[in-house]
C-alpha cells in the first residue's frame, strides 16, 4: 500500500511539474491580435437600432458606419464617415446627406442612400430603447417613411417637424445615423420584423472590423476589414473577454495574458502604472455620480440643507483615493467635454460652513435621513465616505442598499430621501443632461420641476448661435450649483490600462467613441 | 498534600458520577455525559478546537473592549496602510482597521450560527417528530419533502434565495436555515420513533394529554440531546456558506463587517494591498476549523467506530 | 422491479419539490420582473403587454404549471442581461464545469482513497492524526479564499502555474468547441501546446475542489475500512498468513468498493457545488461563474436556470449511485 501510496504522490508530482515548466514558456498573447479583458455582460443584442448600452456601443462604433461621428479629439466638432457631405436647408427643417461613394458592406454590396433610408427608417419602426432620441425631433413609427427619403441614389433627405439647432441634431446623429446592408438584412427578415431577430445575434455592416462571434458573457470576435474605404486596421483580430472581476483584469494585464484592462478600479490603476512594462490611457465620460436630493422631504425643502450636503462630500480625498483614475471632481450637470460645460467647482469639504448652514435652516443638531444605493463596489465605497462625512455635521445617514433595479423603481416612483448614483447623458449634446436635470425625469423625481426653468431649458436647445447657447447653458449650471438638489460629485474617467507594446487604442469621450483600428502591437 | 489526595481518591461529585450501578435516570444520563466529556478533554485536536471557539465568543462579546480601533468610521487619509503597529493588520480601503473588524465580524459570524440553529433546528424538530409520532400519510408526505431538500445543493439554494431576497443579514440567515433543516427534521424522526412506543408516552396518553401537547412537552424535549450534537456539527458548514454568501455580496449589509465580504472587498488589492483580503479569510478559516475540530471531537465519542 | 419504481417516484418528487422551490423564489423578487425587461422608456401599454406576456395575469397555479411544462421541455426563459436562451447558455458553459469537476474527483480519488487507507491502517498512530487534521483543513477553508491565496503565490509571485481562464486568454477564441472539454477539443485539433496549456490552467483550480474532495473521500474511506478491518474474515485471513497488502488492498478493499463508489459520487455532486465560489475566483466559464455572474447582474432567471440544472445533476447523480448500489451490491437486492 505504502508504494502505491509514494508512486502514486511522485507520479502526480512529476506530471504537475512537466506541465508547468511547458506551461510557463508559451507565448502570452498572438502578436497579430488585440486581447482585450472588459466587462460586456450589458450586451443583450447586436442590433445598432437596440444597442444602448455602453460596451455594445462600442462594439457597434468599430463593426459599422455612421452618416456622421463626433470628433473624438474635439467633441464640439463632427467628423463625416459614411456621409461625404452635410447641408441644412435655409428654414433649418430639412437636413441633406451625401452618401459617400465606395463603401461595402461584408457582403460586398455598395452603400448608397438607400441603405442609410431603411437603416433610419429601421431605427424609429423598430422602436427599441434608443428611438427616443430620434422621437424628439418628430420622426415616429407613423410618418418616419415619409420623412426620410432617398433623393437620388447617393443623396439622402430628413425632414425635421421643427427647426432645431441644427448642433443638437447633428449630436443626435452621431449615435443614431447607423448604416446597415438593406439587402442583407432584409434577407433575414421574417413575420415583418425589419431582420430584427437575426440582427440581434449577427452583423450586415461596413465598419473597419467585421464582426466575426459572440458568446453572451463570454467573448466577443472581431476581425480586420481589410478593404475598408479609410484604410485596413493594423491589426487582425480584436478578441475580447469578458473578464467581470477587476482583479483578475489586473492580474492578467501585468503578467501580459491580456494587451488592455478596461474595468480597472482607482487603486488598481495607481497600482498598475508604477509597473513598467504598463502604460495608461484615460478619458473623461459623460457620466455623472451624484446624490439626488429629493424635495418632498421637508428638510430637504430648505434650500440651505441642500447647499449644506455640498459641503458635506470629501471631494478631494475621494477623488485622490477610491476615484483616483477613474472619476475627476465635477460639480456642474454638463460633463466637461460637453458644449457649454462649467468646470469650476465651488464646493469642497467644510464641516463649519455646513454646520453654519444647518443651523440657519433650523437643524443645528442634525438629522436622520436614509440614501438608497446599489451594493456595487463604487456605490457602497462611495456611500460608506458619505457616511463618514455628513455625520461630522451631525446628518445620520442611513444607507439602504439593494440592487439595482429595487432602487431605481423606487428613485422613479420619486420614494427616496437621497439617491445615490450614476447619470449618464443619452447622447452627446447639453440637451440631453438640461433636460434630465432640470425638466425631467431627474428633476420629477427630486420634485423640483418649473415651468420658467423648464421655458430656459427649451430656449437654450433651440437657439442657433453656438457660442450663445453654451453661454445660456452655463448660466444654467451656475443657478443649479445654487438651488438644484442634486449634490453631483464626480464625472466618470474612463482609464484603459495597456501593454507598453501597444498603441494607437483611441478612448473617446463616449463609449461609441472608443476605436481599436489605430491599434498597433510592437 | 491535599492535592495528591485529590488525585487518588476522586471527589465525591465524581464517584457519583462514575458510579457503576446508577441510583436515578439522571445520574445515569448525567454520568454518561461525563464520560464522553472526559473522552473528549483527551483529544487534543478537540480541546484546541474548544479554545478557538472559545476565544471567538470571548472576542463577540467584548468587542467594544478589545477592538483598538472604530470598526466603522473610515478614514480616507489612512487608507490601505499596510499591518504595523498602529494598526496590527493594516487598514481597509476606506482608512479602517482591519483587526477591529475582524473582532466585530466575529459577533456577525457569531450571530448568524446562532440564528440559523434557532431557526433551522425547530422546523427541522417541529417536522421530524410530528412525522414520526404520527406515521402513516402525514409521515410520508413530511419525509418526501424532507428528501426533496435533501437532494438538492445546498450553497447554491442558498445563493438563489439570497439573491431573491436581497442582501442582508435576516436574509442571508433565512436562506441558510431554508437549506440546514431537512437533517434535523431526520434525526427528530428517527427519535421520534424509538420513544414513540415508550411508556412514558403510552402513560401520558393514557392521562388524556393532546397530541399536541406529547409532541412538545414529551417527545421533542427527547429529541434535544442528538439535535444539538448534530447542529454543533453543522456549524462549520454555516459559517463556510455565510462567508460565500458575504464574498458574493449576499451577505450582511454594509458598514457592518463580515468576514467574507471583507475578502471580496479586498480581492481588488490582493497584488498590492495582499493583507486586506487574506486576515479575512484566515479568521473564517480559523473559526470554521475550531468547529470542526469539536465536531470531529464529538464525533469520535459518540460514535467510536466511524472516529 | 418494485424498488426500481420507488427510485424512480422518489427521483419524480423530488424534482418536482426543486421547481416547487424555485417557482416560489422567483416569486419571491421584490422587484418586478416586468419593469426588468422593458427597459426605461417603456410606455403603460407595452408594460401591460410584457406582463400578459409573461403569463403574470394568470393565477399562481395556472403560472406554476406552465412553469412546470416550460422547464420539462427544456425552456428555462431567456437571460435578462443577454436576451438569449437560458438553456442555451447553460448548455455552453456547463462542460468547463464538468472538466474541472472531473479532474477534481479524479485527484480526489487518486489521493483520497489511498491516505483513507494508511489512516485506517495506522489507526490512532500520528499518521492517521495528522491525516485526519489534514482532511479537516480541507472541510475549514474557504475555497474562494484559498483560490485567491492560490493564484497570488503559484500565478502573480512564483510563476510556476497560468492563470486565471481556461487557457491563455489570447488562445481561448482560437479553439473550435467540438465538445467544450477544453483538453479534449485542443487535441482534436491536435495541437500539442494548447493541449498542455489547457491542462496547466486545469491544475490550480483542480486541485483545489480535488483537495475538498480529498478530505471527504479519505474521511469516508478510513471509515469504511476501520469497519471492515474489524470483521473476522481479515482475522481469518492473516492467521492464514495471507500477506497484509493483500488482505488490504484485495480482501477490504473488495467489500467498501460499493460504498465507496457512492461517497465518491456524493463528492462528485459536492464538487459542483464547490465549483460555483472557485470558478468565480478562476474567471472559468462554467456553471458557477454564470450563476455567480448572474446574480451580480440581478439576472434572476439565470440563477434559478442554473440552480435547476444544478439540481437536477444532484438529483441524477443521487439516482445513479442508487440504482448502482441496488445492482452491484447484493445484500442491496
């Protein structure tokens, strides 16, 4: 027994050890393809009229062709990708689009006007989570057929049910303006669906890479487009995984078994950039984290309570801690990198001023009052500092965590005291956030909606005048930093963390600004 | 001198103990305790397992005494500091003590045993001895579904109804205790029949109490000593699926530490910051293998052959 | 026959006791599963729509059954994060699951068995203390946090194993899934080096389940075989000189196989459940990193998608080492 016993152990020993010495000397990643470990479980479809979430934007942003994209170096300028020319007819209603010649589907079919019909036709009749953005200027499931037109085969019409500022349509596009092979698509077609159930789970685009398989939760396939009109993408392949646990990114990023890490924590990108064979990559994003005050509750009410909350948040320690890397100090409801944002932040931690403001609202003890929040890691960190601060102050702070979806059905019935989380503009123009904050939903659900305040808000979306209507958006900001009760603290930085190898990865100010083709590997 | 005496003629309280013929129900039930204690103090591994548990619960109940630091108040200028001598450990991500919370976790682990024993262990009793003392369909239907949760896995159940219910410490303890009875309810059962037929039971019966009643007031009081042995058993395993549960997020709600949540939180310095996540689990670990020395303990006096 | 027929009314039961159990937990959601599907922009109408969808208008006995007959035909629903087939997904991942299930009862069984016998051999000697102590290390530990403890020493700081992933994460998109056991599709595709690569990511996460298995295993085992060293025929035996390792391995070992067969069943069934917390911790795509994964997504169908499948391998499981004790061992019949 004993023998069986040793050679049993020695011949298990040997094998492990065999293994791992051929193991170790394997190369890490192939040097024709971009591995990539992020978080894509919010993908639920491929299909660019049902993709709103942020990885699958992404996803659509390297795989397809938009009439227009937003300059991701300069976000108050456009960029023309599948259209090769733009004009506004003089009553600023009717919009006109050059399609650019040249341009093939996988399929091999050209592009034309037709195409960029069906695909904005297909958007507004499919009416999945993103029509909205093209219901604000009238385009709906009833006269969309008519408002969009092919005017020759090259040349697109859209007609608008009002004149709007032609920047605020155009940033709309930018998201919204997808081409997709008509006649691929229409191939799939069954009981009248547009090909939206084969769309979901397959590809009919132009885009620099093709997309190649997708394994829900698991991995993404993207290969090089090697006719693309504006030039073949360096690189082969782009895999991508889902990796949910960001240490595990982080592990694999600095033992090289992956080329990026997208979903790195502050402290992991502090960690990662003293490792030398690592380089980082940051942009800020259109996404907010804020507590949402609402005004029903009569302490709330008192505009000095809400100005007091302000003082209560530790921006500095949090944002050189927990959002070191991942999150800049931001006060104002336009994310910096938006036309017309205000970047100056007048609040920082100050206990006596807060303690001073309380007492004139009649609290000089404090109160109790409870936040709801999601139990992910950022939320709970971000909640737990809160915690710590308002009660120096004398506000007890009773955090309620649940999961997402308990706490914003309870934020959208307006049942909550604070609400603690993430806004994210739908598109990339100031209206988007103006609207939120100050008409609705936000502003319904703090319970702070007026009739002159909303009046401002459409004012500043029509006007023509770019730099006048930055400045009615500042103004706006400046008279929220006041009386708005919105305690918004950080603006989202997204941070890739790189292979030194690498380079060429561009990380826009939107997730469908994030493009792999530049991507070299040394 | 005295205490030589001692050591060669037992004290009375033991001669009565170790008396060879028995004068009462008691004494002998009293005696056989005693024998299987002694048999226990004389394994070494169970006495250390005794002493863990014993240090968790002196640590749970003078918390406040023992622990440095605040538990709960961060401070984000003292973050991640690694273990030294203001801080034995080393602190959390939010500037926190680690060792604090390690000794207030102990009352969290603590808690959550003690709620699912008192949870777990009368449904399990209140099932096994009503199927036992009643027989025929009723037996029959109770220990099928008692087989039915037997059959199924336990840390997964756990987990669904934890996710269902949301996290939280009454949660986590209720999703626990949904998965822990069916043992129970099987011993009880197994009691249950081998006093059902006893006299006293037969006498009370007789004397015109309610099923009812022989159930609570003279059945389940029998079934006692071999249920508490087997939730002593058990307790290990409890704090393993809390702490899962806690790892997962599904665990006791935050600021309040708990052992497994604290390694989850830490897994995202374990390259940098490796002690905010392994102290953690080593107190699980510690905790959970005193229970199992006990358990093991018990087991060899109970029941030799197997030990 | 008779007994037959109660394995298979028991099996029935119990399975209907499982979707009994995850029928209420669904139920159980404070959040309304109507308002996770339609998204933030849904209107009154198309709320109303969704919920007749779902069937959520019917009464709760009505929705049970055709819960029951969705199931039974092997309709789990669809993902909320993904939108794709429960049952579809589950069946992708589950063969990493079985993979590293299976190499984690193999090192259990071929570490187990062995240390349970010396231990039984050597009863009450320091040897079968310190295997004993051993086995109880194994049942004390939280494998989540050793899995951790495992891949910062072996992976970040020692370098002797690959890390997380079931092969190198560049490779893993490489490999056609033929029959989605990772060994077994790399050879096939008969490419060496992948083969071992695939095998190297298998050893840490293995090994660890196996060491969980290991402690069951030689538990049950020394148990078995104190038993049987305590009968008289071993007595015979070595009076008539039959050599020790004979009367061991051959004699003992002879009559604990059944019951052994069953305890490493029961194990097998324990490994599936282990693989939930130690998949999370080795990004390996299977069953427990889906159910993990999916109760961090609030996707509740997914949970109890996984749960069912989970449950039901238990439950098949439990019925095979039935039947097999019942047919190999004839004191059973």
């Amino acid at each position: 027994m004993k023998p069986f016993l040793r050679s049993a152990l020695q011949g298990s020993l040997a094998a492990v050890a065999i293994l791992a010495s051929s193991v170790a000397a394997q190369a890490k990643t192939p040097a024709d393809t971009l591995v990539m470990a992020y978080v894509i479980d919010d993908f639920i479809s491929l299909d660019p009229a049902e993709i709103y979430e942020f990885a699958a934007s992404e996803y659509m942003a390297n795989t397809y062709d938009r009439l227009v994209v937003i300059d991701p170096d300069n976000t108050s300028q456009l960029k023309l990708q599948a259209a090769e020319s733009w004009s506004v007819s003089d009553d600023g209603k009717t919009f006109t689009f050059k399609i650019r010649p040249g341009i093939k589907f996988e399929s091999g079919n050209e592009m034309t006007a037709e195409d960029a019909e069906f695909s904005m036709e297909r958007f507004v009749l499919l009416n999945k989570n993103p029509a909205f953005i093209m219901n604000q200027f009238g385009l709906t499931a009833e006269n969309v057929k008519d408002k969009v037109r092919v005017k020759d085969p090259m040349t697109l019409e859209v007609e608008l049910d009002a004149p709007y500022a032609p920047s605020f349509f155009m940033n709309c596009l930018s998201y919204t303006s997808v081409v997709v092979d008509k006649k691929t698509v229409m191939e799939h077609e069954e009981n009248g669906d547009l090909g939206h159930g084969w769309m979901r789970t397959n590809y009919a685009g132009s885009g620099p890479f093709f997309f190649r398989s997708w394994k829900p939760n698991d991995s993404l396939v993207l290969e090089a487009n090697e006719g693309y009109w504006d030039g073949a993408p360096k690189i082969k392949r782009v895999l991508i995984k889902n990796v949910t646990e960001s240490a595990t990114q982080q592990l694999l990023l600095q033992k090289g078994d992956i080329d990026v890490a997208r979903n790195l924590t502050g402290d992991q990108v502090t960690a990662v950039s003293k490792d030398p064979n690592v380089k980082i990559q940051s942009k800020p994003k259109a996404a907010l984290w804020y507590m949402g005050l609402n005004t029903k509750n009569p302490h709330i009410a008192k505009v000095e309570v809400r100005q007091a909350m302000k003082y209560l948040v530790d921006y500095d320690g949090l944002g050189e801690s927990m959002f070191a890397g991942t999150g800049i100090k931001h006060q104002s409801f336009l994310p910096d990198g938006q036309l017309g944002a205000y970047n100056e932040n007048p609040y920082s931690l100050n206990v006596t001023k807060a303690k001073e403001l309380l007492a004139k609202a009649g609290y000089p003890d404090g109160f109790n009052i409870t936040m709801e929040t999601t139990n992910k890691t950022e939320a709970r960190e971000l909640s737990a500092s809160l915690q710590n601060t308002m009660a120096q102050a004398g506000i007890n702070l009773i955090i309620k965590l649940a999961d997402n979806k308990t706490t914003l059905t309870k934020y959208r019935a307006s049942e909550h005291d604070i609400y603690l989380g993430e806004w994210g503009s739908d598109y990339q123009d100031p209206h988007s956030n103006a609207e939120g904050y100050l008409m609705a939903p936000l502003a319904k659900r703090n319970q702070w909606v007026d009739e002159a305040r909303s009046q401002k808000v459409l004012a500043a979306r029509d006007e023509k005048d770019s730099a006048k209507r930055a400045q009615m958006y500042v103004d706006l900001q400046k008279m929220a930093l006041e009386e708005s009760p919105y305690v918004i603290m950080f603006q989202r930085v997204e941070t890739a963390a790189l292979r030194k190898n690498v380079d060429g990865l561009i990380i826009g100010p939107t997730f469908d600004l994030n493009l792999y083709r530049d991507v070299v590997k040394h | 001198m005295t205490d030589w005496a001692i050591a060669v003629t037992p004290p009375r309280w033991r001669r009565w103990l170790l008396a060879e013929t028995p004068h009462s129900r008691l004494q002998a039930r009293l005696s056989r305790t005693y024998l299987s204690w002694v048999t226990f103090a004389r394994n070494p591994l169970a006495m250390l397992g005794l002493i863990i548990v014993g240090i968790l619960v002196f640590l749970a109940l003078f918390a406040p005494w023992i622990a440095p630091h605040n538990p709960i108040a961060g401070d984000l200028g003292n973050r991640l500091q690694p273990p030294g001598e203001s801080h034995w450990l080393g602190t959390d991500q939010q500037g926190r003590d680690i060792w604090s919370r390690i000794i207030f976790g102990s009352r969290t682990t603590l808690l959550i045993i003690f709620m699912v024993a008192i949870t777990a262990a009368p449904v399990g009793i209140a099932i096994g001895a009503t199927a036992g003392y009643l027989g025929g369909k009723t037996e029959a239907i109770l220990m099928r579904l008692t087989d039915a949760f037997l059959a199924f896995p336990k840390l997964v159940l756990a987990l669904a109804f934890a996710a269902a219910l949301g996290p939280g410490i009454e949660n986590a303890v209720l999703a626990i205790a949904l998965t822990s009875w069916p043992p129970y309810a099987r011993i009880a059962r197994a009691e249950t029949l081998t006093v059902r037929s006893t006299d006293f039971v037969a006498a009370a019966r007789l004397s015109g109490a309610s099923d009812l009643r022989i159930l609570i007031g003279h059945i389940m009081p029998m079934c006692m000593p071999s249920l508490i042995v087997r939730v002593s058993l058990d307790m290990a395993g409890v704090i393993l699926i809390a702490a899962g549960l806690g790892f997962l997020g599904l665990g006791v709600a935050p600021p309040q530490p708990e052992w497994g949540a604290m390694v989850s939180e830490g897994r995202t310095q374990i390259l940098e910051q490796w002690w905010v996540c392994t102290y953690p689990g080593v107190a699980i670990f510690v905790v959970s293998l005193g229970f199992n020395l006990i358990g093991d303990g018990l087991r060899d006096v109970l029941d030799p052959r197997e030990g | 026959m008779k007994s037959f027929a109660r394995v298979v009314l028991s099996v029935a039961t119990t399975l209907f006791g499982l979707l009994l159990v995850t029928f209420v937990i669904s139920r159980l959601l404070p959040a309304d599963p109507v308002l996770a599907i339609v998204g933030d922009h849904a209107s009154e109408s198309t709320i109303e729509q969704a919920r007749i969808q779902l069937g959520l208008d019917k009464p709760l006995l009505v929705q049970f059954g055709i819960y029951l007959g969705n199931v039974l035909q092997g309709d789990l629903g669809n993902s909320i994060r993904t939108g794709q087939p429960i049952a579809e997904e589950l069946l992708r991942v589950f063969p990493a699951t079985l993979e590293l299930a299976t190499c984690g009862v193999i090192i259990g069984v071929v570490f187990g068995i062995p240390l349970g016998v010396w231990a039984a051999v050597r009863k009450d000697t320091h040897i079968d203390h310190l295997v004993r102590f051993f086995g109880l290390i194994g049942y004390s530990v939280p494998i989540f946090w050793l899995g951790l403890m495992g891949l910062l020493v072996f992976y970040a700081k020692l370098d002797w194993l690959p890390g997380p992933g079931r092969l190198d994460f560049g490779y893993e998109e490489l490999v056609t899934p033929v029959t989605g056991l990772m060994t077994v599709d790399t050879l096939i595709a008969g490419d060496i080096d992948l083969f071992k690569n695939a095998l190297g990511h298998l050893i840490l996460p293995a090994s660890l389940l196996g060491y969980f298995s290991l402690a069951y295993i030689s538990r049950m085992t020394r148990s078995l075989m104190l038993g049987q060293l305590r009968q008289e025929y071993i007595l015979t035996a070595r009076v008539k000189g039959v050599p020790e390792r004979r009367i061991i391995w051959k004699h003992a070992m002879g009559n604990i196989l059944v019951p052994l067969l069953t305890v490493i069943a029961l194990s097998y069934g324990n490994l599936l459940e282990g693989s939930v917390l130690t998949e999370t911790v080795f990004a390996w795509r299977g069953l427990g990193l889906y159910i993990t994964d999916s109760i961090f997504g609030q996707d509740m169908p997914a949970v109890l998608g996984g749960t069912i499948v989970v449950g039901m391998i238990f439950i098949i499981i439990n019925m095979l080492t039935d039947v097999a004790y019942r047919v190999l061992d004839p004191r059973a019949r």
